[in-house]
C-alpha cells in the first residue's frame, strides 16, 4: 500500500470552495498533503491545504499542468476541463471520479440520456439544441405545459432551473441548450449518498429527506432518516446502487431523487462528489461523507455508513437585501441550544441566496431535531455589516 500519511505523497484537489475545506478536515486528520486549485485568491480552501494555486478550472493547460504535480487528483466541483483529466489518465495519473464519469454527469442531457440507456427510471423528458426547437417543441405539442426547464451546462443550487407555466415564461429563458422534463408529482425528494472504491466495492448511507425553499429551489433542511417506509428507503437505495455501478464512478456520488405519489423511485439528478444532502454526516455518522471520499478515492477500507444519532442540516445562506462583508447575528443564541453545531464556510462576502454555511442539529428524535432546526432557521440570520 502507498504511504499517504506524513510522506511525499501528493493529493490534488481542484475547487478550493466549502466541500474542499470540509474535505481537508480530514486530510489534515490524517496528515496527507494537499495541493489545491481555484480562481478564487481567498478560497475557502486556502488556509487549510499545504499549497495553494490561483487557476482557472476550465483552461486546459492550467489543469493539466496543475494534475501532473501530484499523485491522485480529485475534485469539489463539476466544472472542470475534463479533456486535461483524460490527458492526465491516459500518461497513467490516477483521476478520481475519471474523467468518463465526469463527461456523463457534467452535461445534464447527457446525464439524462445515460439512465434511459442504463435503464435507470427517471423523468420523461425531451433534449433540445436551443430555444427556438424548444418553442416548436411546445407548438408541436411534443412538449407539453407546465414543464421544468433545465440549461444542459452550469446550473447548480436551483441556478439554471425554470418552471414553466406558459408561453410568457419560454420568452424569459436563455437561448442555450436545455432539457424539457416532465413536472413529477412527487410526495418526497430524497437523496442517498453512496460510495464507491476502486476495487468496486459500494456502501451506501441512509436515505434522507430534503425540505427545499420555495423560491430560491434550495434545500433548507435535510433531514436522516428520511421520514419514509421501509419498503421505499430500500428501493431508494436500490436505485442508488444501480446508479453508481452503472457510472463506475470511485468517491462519493450524490443521488438526488423524487418518491411519486405511488411510492415509485425516479432518479433526478447526481453529484460526482460531497454534496449537501450529506453535510449532516459531520456530527450524525461513523464515517462522514469527507473522510468516506477521501477513503475512497485512496482505496483504503471505506467506513461505516450508519448514523449514530438522528441529524438535521439547515443551509445559511445570505439574507435577501444583503451584499457586502457578512455578518452571522444571533450566532451565540443557537450555540446555546444542545445538539446545534454551526459550520462558516469563510466566505467573507454575503449576497441574497449564497450558501455561506450550514447547521447540524443531532437528537435521538427526529422530529425534536426537526422543531430545534425551524428554531435554528428562525434565530440566526446571514446579513451584511
């Protein structure tokens, strides 16, 4: 076995954002040294990684350059050029998601496309070149109203999601390639975080719930266990399993579903890295989903799954009229509360919606959990000095 710990051995992680510097709690845990990349010169990840580079992510000379300094590469973000990481894989670098799964899953209608080729359930939905096949789509009728309209390229946090209820709605939307989806009817979004070694090896976590902000199309709570039967959580996590083994990915893979209104299992979306559905994990599990990627991705024996105790993660995100230097008011008042554990991201600057940190709240009951994470959201406000 490789001697990651206390050596020469390099680890690269590309994004230098708040799931960078969760994941370097643990690498510094384990004393593994760490190089990261990012545009951003006061990236969250700066003073917590053993070199720092300023890069643009998507430049394929900067990335390719940056992977050949170290010894396993990964990443904290989708946006990255996966071309430099394919380059980087065929002179044998080890890249963990590949690049292979990266391509699948950047592109929205790719990723789509791939669960109707792998037979994977999901939403009905049409690909389309621009807003112009979109128009005809719904003049023909091959599109019908109300539809969620997702751009294939960058959206992420509700960003690049549109539902729409009539024509009116179609002239707002950018002229960029898209998704038209079925709207599902759904009792419950839910989320199971699995992962994945190189050997192939699969462990999943519990399925959790997900509480979303009606306007911002955020998650406000996440909630493990989810509040669901057992004979839906195991097809969930079936579902999930499925997904993983058909994307071959290696490290933490997000995945987003919707459970019907007949309790069937259709697969939205995923994401090829830590995610917000799993931030709970820090307080409530054995192994959080951190330390799990960082296993993972090193082939190391991967950490139990189960949760100790019962979590709520609520999102701070920046108040609405906010932008400028942030300021967390009535940070003292939730501290006092038992079970409530605030994680700030660094980012100095607020403005309405940004995910500027979030809140654990761990109790045996969860539904004690859930009326201390409400008090949680009501107490403490993300604004600007």
């Amino acid at each position: 076995m490789t001697n990651f710990f206390s050596s020469k051995f390099k680890l690269g992680i590309l994004g230098g954002g708040q799931l960078g510097k969760m994941m370097l709690y643990e690498t510094r845990k384990y004393d593994i040294q760490t190089h990261v990349l990012d545009p951003n010169p006061d990236a969250p990840c700066k003073i917590a990684c053993d070199h720092f580079q300023q890069g643009n992510l998507m430049d394929y000379d900067t990335v390719y350059e940056f992977g050949k300094k170290v010894d396993i590469l990964t990443f904290e973000i989708e946006t990255v050029n996966v071309k430099a990481l394919a380059k980087l894989e065929s002179e044998g670098k080890k890249v963990f998601p590949s690049s292979k799964t990266l391509e699948n899953i950047q592109n929205k209608g790719k990723q789509k496309l791939f669960y109707q080729k792998n037979k994977i359930p999901t939403a009905h939905f049409v690909k389309l070149a621009n807003k112009a096949h979109l128009a005809e789509g719904i003049t023909s009728n091959k599109i019908k109203l109300p539809f969620v309209w997702k751009s294939t390229q960058g959206g992420y946090d509700g960003k690049g999601v549109s539902i729409i209820k009539t024509g009116a709605d179609v002239a707002k939307l950018p002229d960029v390639e898209c998704i038209a989806e079925e709207m599902i009817n759904f009792k419950n979004e839910l989320a199971v975080i699995v992962v994945r070694n190189p050997r192939g090896e699969i462990k999943t976590y519990p399925v959790v719930e997900m509480e979303f902000h009606p306007e911002a199309n955020q998650v406000e709570y996440v909630i493990c266990p989810a509040r669901i039967e057992d004979d839906v959580a195991k097809k969930a996590i079936a579902v999930a399993e499925k997904v993983s083994k058909a994307f071959e990915h290696v490290g933490v893979l997000a995945v987003e579903m919707f459970q019907t209104q007949d309790d069937e299992i259709l697969v939205n979306e995923v994401a090829p890295r830590p995610h917000n559905s799993g931030h709970y994990s820090i307080e409530a599990s054995y192994t959080n989903q951190f330390e799990q990627h960082i296993r993972a991705i090193l082939d190391l024996p991967l950490g139990a799954t189960e949760s100790i105790v019962g979590g709520i993660m609520v999102n701070l995100v920046g108040a609405e009229g906010h932008t400028g230097d942030v300021l967390y008011k009535n940070i003292d008042k939730i501290m006092e509360m038992k079970g409530v554990t605030p994680h700030i991201y660094g980012k100095k600057q607020t403005r309405p919606f940004r995910k500027m940190g979030h809140v654990t709240i761990i109790h045996e009951n969860i539904d004690e959990a859930r009326k201390i994470a409400e008090n949680v959201k009501n107490t403490i406000k993300v604004v600007s000095k």
